[in-house]
C-alpha cells in the first residue's frame, strides 16, 4: 500500500471518528435549532428577552434560560431568603413565563431581571456570587415544576408583604376565575421591613397625580377648584383591610387606583391632616399611612421566608397560599418554546 493511501485512510477514519463525536450535537441542533449542548450531553435552553430600560422598544437580547429565571428571583429576593422560600418563588416565577410563552406570537419575554453586574452592584462582588449559586440551585432543584389550576397555568402573583392578610382576587378583580387567590392569614407580615409607611403630600400634588381619573368625574369643575381633607372619604374596605373605594370629591376612585397614582407601597391606608409640608408655607397638607408593601395579592414573600425557617417546604407553602392548584413537572418543552 502506497503512503498516499495510508494518509488517505488516515484522514477517512479521522474524518468518521470526527462525525461520531459531533453526532449528538448535530442532531440536537437539528431537533432543537439554537440550544445549545452543554459537556454533559444535556440541552441548554435559550429565549428570547426583552433588554431592561430599553430605550427602542424592539431591543432584545438571547438568554440562557435557567440564567434568566435566577435574574428574575435575584431581582425579587433578598439576599436572606431562606432556600425553600426561593425555590416556591421559582415555580411561581417559571409559571408565570410559562404562561407568558403559550400567549405571546414572537416568545420575547419581559419580566425584569438582574444580570450578573447589576447582582454585584445589589449585594456586592463576594454576596454576589453567592446569591447568584443560590438562584441557580432553586431554579435547577424546582424542575421544571409550575403551578396548575386545572388544564392551564395558574396565576401566581406574589408580594413583598400583606397587611397581615392576603388578598381575595374575587374581591379586587370582581371575578371568579382565581378562587385559590384568596384571603390567607400572614400575621408575621406584621413585622416585616417597612410594614408602616407614612407619606405626606399637599392636596395640589395628589390633583395632579390623580388627574387622570378625577377629570373624568360628572362635576369637573370641583377638581378644579382644589381640595381639602373633607373631601376625601374611604368608603370600604375589602376582607384583608385593603382600600376598595375612596371618594375624592365627586370622583369615586379604587384604593389600586389611588396607590398607584400617587406610588404608594400597598393600598391598605389611612388618611390624616398633616401640618404644613415646608416651614413657612401655608399649603396644607394630608397624611397617607400604608400598611404592606404590594398589591397584596398570592403569595406574601416575607411570609413565605418565616414558613420556610420553620421547615415548610416549597411544596408546603405553595400549597397554602394557592389551595387548590397542582404542581406538575411534566409539561414538554416543544409545547411551550
């Protein structure tokens, strides 16, 4: 046998061991286009994310999936969170993009998220990197897992602390769809950072905060006119003690609608006259206590943290604040991204 076919069978067997070792990516790019195959033979999923304070609405970026979700849950949870706090914010977190994903044409996310420098300049280089691992455990160690209500994703929404109880979606929504959103008792809510709030704002700053919805009242000309303190009313309250209805003048506005207007911390208020704002000025004022800090909505995060020091599960405080759901870890990638 000539050298020359020696090295031409040479290059053959090199060429087909070569096949061979690049075969189970081949064919895992073939089946799942961009993912990409980590040493271990395994798939690491990418998705589409919308860029955080984007200045051009389009600006997207690839992220790897599992990155994405600790982004998420580093941006939510203090650094203090205990791990199966963590991991029920994880599955309440893939529900949510889950859900996001089967309703969305182009499967651009948009949850918010930190990266790994916004992570340090949050808890610092050495906190950074250990709270970084810590989201990637409770996202890895979930499995996959969502929260179901029925055939479809359940909705998860969760809160940084309640007034001392959660709220009922059939309350704050008028709708039934959502029973397991409903009133839990959260009495440790009760000492959590700053639980009380008190802002004071003069009577023209909340006109003009709340301009939007009070122009739309049958007798305009009042909100014109300016305000004073018997001019606003709480009409009701719901169960957990949050603002349903406030009268300001003629307008009667949702207690959401004024928390959001004036970016209050939680619609659980009480209103009081305040002294004058500056010293010399003779605007009055009115004085707005909060109590909570969030919609008040699913699951109380500071809540969630004492159980899991008390040794509940994920599973265990999941199953509390959404009574009546099913965790399931089964559900296929293809029908999703």
């Amino acid at each position: 046998m000539s050298r020359y076919s020696i090295e031409q069978k040479f290059r053959s067997v090199a060429a087909f061991l070569i096949i061979l070792i690049l075969l189970p990516y081949v064919v895992s790019v073939f089946v799942n286009g961009a993912d990409v195959v980590k040493e271990d033979g395994s798939s690491s999923l990418y998705v589409k994310v919308k860029v955080p304070a984007a200045e051009e609405a389009d600006e997207v970026t690839e992220m790897e999936w599992t990155e994405y979700l600790a982004g998420i849950l580093a941006r939510e949870m203090p650094k203090s969170c205990k791990d199966e706090a963590l991991k029920a914010q994880a599955v309440l977190v893939r529900t949510q993009l889950y859900a996001e994903l089967e309703n969305s044409e182009d499967k651009i996310l948009t949850a918010e998220y930190l990266n790994r420098e916004e992570m340090q300049k949050k808890w610092g280089l050495q906190d950074a990197e250990t709270n970084y691992e810590k989201c990637i455990r409770a996202v890895e160690r979930t499995d996959d897992t969502v929260l179901m209500y029925g055939d479809a994703y359940a909705w998860t929404p969760f809160h940084q602390s309640s007034s001392g109880m959660t709220r009922s979606a059939a309350e704050v929504l008028g709708t039934e769809d959502y029973p397991y959103v409903t009133v839990r008792e959260c009495p440790q809510d009760k000492e959590s950072e700053n639980e009380i709030q008190v802002f004071t704002f003069t009577y023209q700053e909340i006109q003009n905060l709340c301009r939007d919805f009070l122009v739309a009242a049958p007798d305009g000309e009042q909100a014109e006119q300016g305000y004073t303190f018997t001019d606003f009313e709480i009409k009701s309250y719901d169960s957990a003690g949050y603002v349903s209805e406030l009268r300001i003048g003629d307008t009667v506005c949702t207690g959401d609608q004024f928390r959001d207007a004036l970016s209050l911390p939680s619609s659980a208020f009480a209103l009081s006259e305040g002294e004058n704002k500056d010293e010399g000025k003779a605007e009055s004022t009115m004085k707005i206590t909060t109590t909570g800090n969030g919609h008040g909505l699913g699951m109380s995060l500071w809540t969630a943290d004492k159980m899991a020091g008390e040794g509940k599960t994920f599973k265990e405080i999941l199953s509390f604040f959404f009574e009546g759901t099913e965790l399931r870890n089964d559900i296929p990638e293809t029908e999703i991204f």
